[in-house]
C-alpha cells in the first residue's frame, strides 16, 4: 500500500546561484508546495523535475527513486537528530542552477525542513552585507 506521503517542491535557481558565488536573486524565491506522491511522480518523469532525497544514507541504501541525489537533512547520532552543517552547500553542488526540485523523505517532516532552509538560504536577508 503507498502512504499518502507529501513531497515538497523546491525551484533552487537563486539558491545555486548564492551558494557559488554569482550575484544575488533579484526576487524573492518561489513559495514551497506541496504535492502528492503521484503528483511528484509525474512531475519527475516528465523530465522538468530532478528528486533531492534528504533521508539517511542508510534509508536511501535501503530503496529510492531512480536517479535521485540523497544529501541528508538530518543525522541519527547517539545523542540524538543533528542537522547536517554542509547541506546547504552539498545541495548546490549536486544541482545546476536551472534544475526544479522535488524534494523527499519518508513522511514529509525532513523535506518541509529542508525546504525551509533552503528558502531561507536565498531570502533577501540572509544575503545581506555585512
């Protein structure tokens, strides 16, 4: 039975950008939505979508989409869920600049987080001067 687990998009253009060094995004980033499984399915088999798994390397061993990039959001440690400190970066290399993401985990909750940060990572804010 297939869980009715919701997948979360992300257009990281600007987001690419910041992270290599190229000039800030002259707008505000796209807002997050979240779809479906089916919905995501399509979108990456159309070939207009890449799939961003943000599980653990062990859940990503364990089974994935085809041609999917895991980069984990989270760490499982014996002292607890710690955020990956390199994700940001890690993403930016893993993706061109014109890529549109679907980004995906096992419930919805890590890729939610993922895109925040991501979001976040290209909000006017975070890129001003110091």
């Amino acid at each position: 039975m297939r869980s009715a687990t919701l997948l979360t998009i992300c257009t990281l253009s600007a987001l690419l950008l910041v992270a290599r060094g190229s000039e800030k995004p002259s707008a505000a980033p796209p807002p997050v939505v979240a779809v479906g499984v089916a919905a995501a399915s399509d979108l990456i088999r159309s070939g207009g979508h890449r799939y961003l798994d943000v599980r653990t390397e062990e859940e990503f061993r364990s089974g994935h989409v085809e041609d999917s990039l895991n980069v984990p959001y989270l760490f499982f440690t014996s002292q607890g869920r710690e955020k990956n400190p390199k994700f940001i970066a890690q993403v930016a290399a893993g993706f061109d600049k014109e890529d549109n993401i679907v980004v995906g985990c096992k419930s919805g909750v890590r890729s939610e987080l993922a895109c925040a940060d991501l979001m976040a990572a290209v909000s006017p804010l975070s890129l001003a001067s110091p």
